[in-house]
C-alpha cells in the first residue's frame, strides 16, 4: 500500500533527525557519556588499594593468632569447639561468635588454615568500612566531597602516640587490626547508623498495611538484627553501636505517637532477641566479667597522646551544637564522654565496653569536621582557619605516627615509624600437631603459636570460658616448670598434669635434660624441644 504524503514526511523528517544525531569522531563519548563516579568512589577506590597493599605487607601480629586459633578450633568442630588457646571445652567463650563461625565454614569448605582465613577476612571488613563510611555520610550531608574528608579525617586526626589495639581506625593500626572482628563490627555499626538516622527523619521505606494503619516493621527488625549481630561479634563497638541509635533517634525522630513507638521498640527488641538466642556464649553475662580490665587500662592512660589531632574536630561540633541542640552528632559525643568517664571511674574497661568505645568516640568529632570542611566556597574566615588547622594536623599525624603505614621503608627518606612486625611461627607448626600442648614463655610465642592448631599449658589472654582462677594457676605452675630451680620430678609433674608434649623456649632459657631439641628459629633463636 503506497504510503501519503504525511507518513513520507515523518519518515523523512526521522531520518534526519537520526542523522543529526549521529555523532562521529571525538565527539562521540559525549552522546554516551555514563553516570560520573562521585568523589568518595574514587578516592576510596584508591584508598582500599593502598590500604589492601599495605595490609598485606605488614606480617599478622598481636591477636591476630587469637582469631586465628578461633577459626582452627571451629575448622575441628563447628558445634562443640574447644577453648581458643588450651585443653579444654570452650563453651561460654565469646571468641565464638556470628562472625568467627562464618570464619570456620569458610575453613572448613575451601581447606584453608587460621592464619590464611583472618589474612583474607581483610578484604571483607575493608568493603564494610569502606561502604558503611560513605552511606553514613550521606545521611549526614548531600556534600559530595564529606565522606572523602571523613575517611581522611578519621584514619589521620589522632594524635601522635601510637594507638593499636582493637577498634582503633587510625591508618596505622589498620595494617594490623583490619582482618579483626572489630573491623567489621565497626563497618556494621556505621551501616547501621545510616539506616537508623535515615528512618528517624522519615527517609526510610515505611510501608502502611492493614486497616489500623501501623506501619509494617519488617524494616526495623533487619535493623535490630543488625544491632544484635554487632553486639555478638564485639561487645565493645556494641556499645558504641547502641549510643548511636540513641543519639539519632532522639536527635532526629519527630513525633512520638504509638506507631512510633512500635518501631523502635520492634528494633531495639530484636537486637535483644537475636543476642540472646546465640547458642555459644551469653553476651549478657559479659557485663558481670572484669577478668580483662587490667589489660584495657592502657588506652586510658595513654589517652592524651593518643588522641589530641582530634580535638581539632571541636569548632565544628560546637557549630552544630549551636544550629541545634539535639544533633545527632553532638549527642552520641556526649553519650560516649560519659560512658568513657563512668569505666574511668568504675574501673570497668573492656567488656562493660566503656573504656573499649574510646576509638569510635572521636567518630562525631572527626565526621563533624569532615562535614563542615566539605561547605562549598567561598569560604569564611573562620572555616579558612579551621581547614589550615585540618590540614596542619593531618600532616602532623601522617609524619609522625601513620605515614608508616603506606610508605614502604625502601621509599621512606625520612624514617617513618613502621608497623609492627612479628615472626612466623609457621615452622613450630611443621612439628607440633593440632591439638598437641605446649608450654612456652616470651612474648610473641603464646600469642602465635595458638593460632596454628596446637594448645597452651597456659593461656596468655583471659576468657569467660576458663575461671581466671585456674588461668592464674597455670601460670604459676609454667613459670615453676621454667624455673632454673626446678627438679625434673617437678617438671614431669606439671607436663603429666596439663597433658603437654612440647617445649617452646627463648634463647634465654634452658633446655631441660629430658627434653629432646627438634628445631630451632634462626630469626628468634626460639628452641622446640620434645619433652621426654
């Protein structure tokens, strides 16, 4: 059927307009030009890799065999694990976590060790952090450069005293606590934060079912379950964790009416819930053991030093403290300030979580700073000073504290402190077996070898799942067996008691004539010695 008059001009006119869409040459990516990547994908892009880089040249060390030995006993026996570190039942350990329990499936499904598998959980906690920051952020702000200036602030403003323990988020200790529960408790807690700040101010999906119109909670569950977990996986950040809901539900939430109600109490019961019915250890009855507080006295004392960079971070606070009293930031401040002050007090410092908080306490003071520095120009006069001072400060950090971080030594001209760097014991465990004791002193020993399978006579870190008490006992009783004083009659006695077969001995000690030497490190001049 021939075509009219009109349907030829409207092919014709579509056949121009198509080749005058037609764009050739170097012009040609801007007719499919995607969506551009936002400040903080690039940067932290950039930062996972120089951060993945660095963790991964930097040996594993401190607790890292404590997780590692974690992931061993559940690789042996995923219901009924044993104690992380001796000879005995691990019921009520709190090592025995949501998180170390994925941990040993993923030993147990791909054949990998302790060590390999709290190496890898690196890349994983770092995609949580990384992504919790950035979602985080932008419930504080719509500033494209905030959760930029956020991760600087936060890996930087410190002080210029070295803090490295668990927790902490400085760049230094990255490079050794990133493959820590901690690390992604923190990255949960941040994701967490951004949801809860998001439905107090309404932004969340909030759906209405039902002829009597409450509102479906099925979101404010997921929320609770995300709260439950962070406080099985590390009660420390939980507490961090829950001052934060608080800070932005009060901050935030507008209205108090029964539907309200309903959902929060959905959330915080659920976290509850979820805690509670974790079959392996009562992270409740954690409140009542002060069994480690006298190991997390140090961040207390060593405070000043450690911490001062972020005290910059204060006009900015004190900004948004002027603009509203209930900012969310300025209350989980205050709230952290007064859980800090009350384990000063109590002397309760490590699983109460009060004195454990100290590293996310600068969170509101280094956000608050990001927030206000990410302002579009032009820039006052007293934000051109702060941002000078910022900058001043973060280079104070980098130079003295966490610039060792991600300057390899060949490539550092000015001497950078460097990362701790622990010796293998990868050759112990080529002779002693999984589940074979050994009695050890020094310092790095009985907090590596662990986490290669085999036990210690004498664990070196408290846990709820064996009475301080005994804990104190053995002690006493290695230190009597590696006395120069003792008689063998004494030294059999005390390796018959604890089942051990294995001597791992400082150069500084003496081999006992009835044990055997199997090996010996020339990089420590640590002897292993088979007992007779």
């Amino acid at each position: 059927m021939p075509r009219t008059d009109a349907t030829s001009h409207v092919g014709k006119a579509a056949v121009s307009t198509l080749v005058r869409g037609t764009v050739r040459g170097a012009t040609a990516l801007r007719g499919c030009r995607g969506p551009r990547p936002t400040p903080y994908q690039v940067f932290g892009f950039a930062f996972f890799l120089v951060m993945l880089l660095a963790y991964w040249a930097v040996p594993l060390c401190c607790d890292a065999g404590q997780h590692a030995a974690v992931v061993e006993r559940l690789r042996a026996d995923l219901l009924h694990p044993r104690h992380p570190t001796a000879d005995l039942p691990g019921a009520g350990s709190p090592s025995y976590s949501p998180y170390a329990f994925a941990q040993g499936v993923f030993a147990r499904l791909t054949g990998l060790g302790g060590w390999e598998v709290v190496r890898l959980a690196g890349v994983l906690n770092l995609v949580v952090l990384l992504t919790g920051i950035g979602r985080f952020v932008r419930v504080l702000t719509p500033r494209p450069w905030a959760p930029v200036l956020a991760l600087g602030t936060m890996t930087l403003l410190w002080g210029t005293g070295r803090a490295w323990w668990s927790g902490s988020l400085s760049l230094m200790s990255m490079t050794g606590n990133l493959g820590y529960p901690s690390a992604f408790a923190i990255g949960l807690t941040f994701w967490a934060w951004a949801w809860t700040g998001a439905r107090a101010r309404g932004q969340g999906p909030v759906r209405y079912v039902g002829p009597s119109g409450l509102p479906a909670v099925a979101g404010y569950a997921g929320l609770g379950a995300l709260y439950g977990l962070v406080l099985l996986i590390h009660p420390v950040t939980a507490a961090a964790a829950a001052s934060g809901a608080v800070a932005f539900v009060a901050g935030w939430q507008r209205g108090w009416g029964a539907a309200v109600v309903v959902r929060w109490g959905v959330t915080a019961g659920t976290a509850v819930l979820i805690a509670w019915a974790w079959p392996y250890f009562d992270v409740f009855a954690l409140a009542r053991d002060h069994s480690v507080d006298w190991m997390d006295r140090r961040p207390y004392e060593q405070l000043p030093g450690q911490f001062w960079l972020a005290l910059l971070g204060l006009p900015a606070l004190w900004l948004r403290w002027r603009d509203s009293r209930r900012d969310p930031l300025v209350l989980l401040f205050g709230l952290d300030c007064l859980l800090v002050a009350y384990g000063w007090i109590s002397g309760h410092y490590s699983y109460d979580s009060y004195g454990g908080i100290l590293g996310l306490t600068l969170v509101p003071l280094q956000f608050a700073l990001a927030v206000e520095l990410a302002a579009p120009r032009p820039w006052n006069r007293a934000r051109r000073v702060l941002g000078g001072a910022a900058a001043a400060g973060a280079c104070v950090g980098f130079l003295t504290v966490q610039g060792g971080a991600v300057v390899p030594r060949a490539l550092d001209p000015l001497g950078l402190e460097q990362p701790s760097r622990w010796p293998s014991y990868a050759w112990v465990a080529r002779h002693v077996g999984k589940g074979e004791v050994v009695i050890t002193d020094g310092h790095y020993a009985p907090r590596s070898v662990p986490g290669y399978g085999p036990d210690l006579a004498a664990p070196i870190r408290p846990d709820p799942a064996l009475d301080e008490r005994d804990r104190e006992r053995r002690i006493a009783d290695v230190r009597a067996y590696l006395s120069p004083t003792s008689t063998r009659a004494e030294r059999t006695a005390v390796a018959r008691r604890y089942h051990a077969r294995w001597l791992l001995l400082t150069r500084w000690k003496r081999v006992p004539g009835e044990a055997v030497v199997v090996a010996w490190s020339r990089e420590t001049g640590e002897v292993l010695a088979r007992i007779g």
